[in-house]
C-alpha cells in the first residue's frame, strides 16, 4: 500500500491515522501487536524514521506501548475520544500528563520528521534521475 503523494497531511501522520482507524475499528484488537516500525516501513514504502513516528503519534495518544525488545502492542482499555488531542489529555489523566515542553518538542519533533521525509523523497527522485543514464 503507498501513500497520497498530494496529500498535504506528512505520511507519519497518514500512517498514524491508519492504524488508529484499525485499532478503533476493532481490526486491530486490544491487546494484540500492531506491526512494526520495519513492517510499517515496507508496507508504506516509508523510511523507517517515518514509521517510527507514526508509532510515537499512537503512543502519545494512549492508544499502544511499547514493550521492548518484544514490540508495540494496543491498550487493553481505548480512551474514549476519537479526537488525537483530546486522546493525549485523556491519557495524561491515566498515566501522566505530558508537560509543555514535551507538547512543543513532539511537535518540533514531528514537523522535522515531515521536512525530513520531504527531502528524502526530493533525493530519492534525484537519485532516480542519476542512476538512468548509467544503467542503459
């Protein structure tokens, strides 16, 4: 499956909100593993950085955790708003609340990782450009 490439949503994000649809939709059940930065990455024909932050997003959402070295799994209990932020305050409520400075860093976080991935596919096209010539 590939992404929208007119989309003006950064593919971190459409990943997130995919899975988030799975997850809500029960296709995804609480409890069960949801697939892997690598997996995510080869699916969505994605850098793995992109993926990662796709999972990060679900995180901070309290929709899954992370058991390391084992994978990321959903919540036994999905907090009831469908809204992303309003799913972040929800969890604050459960876990903790996640300071301003955390808020504004994810964001920064998450506006890189877009450039990032927008650059990446400015080079990769490039890249695609270059090595034509030099394969006839």
């Amino acid at each position: 499956m590939t992404l929208p490439r007119d989309s003006h949503t950064p593919p971190y994000q459409l990943v997130a909100d995919e899975i988030r649809k799975q997850i809500r939709s029960g296709r995804i059940k609480p409890g069960e593993r949801v697939p892997s930065s690598r997996d995510l990455e080869a699916e969505y024909e994605i850098a793995n950085m992109t993926a990662r932050s796709a999972l990060r997003v679900l995180r901070d959402e309290g929709l899954i955790y992370s058991r390391p070295g084992v994978g990321n799994f959903v919540v036994d209990t999905l907090p009831a708003s469908t809204s992303p932020k309003a799913d972040a305050s929800e969890q604050g409520s459960e876990r903790h609340m996640p300071t301003p400075e955390y808020v504004e860093l994810s964001e920064r976080l998450n506006a890189i990782d877009a450039r990032l991935d927008s650059l990446l596919s400015i080079f990769q096209q490039l890249a695609g450009v270059s090595e034509k010539p030099k394969k006839s």
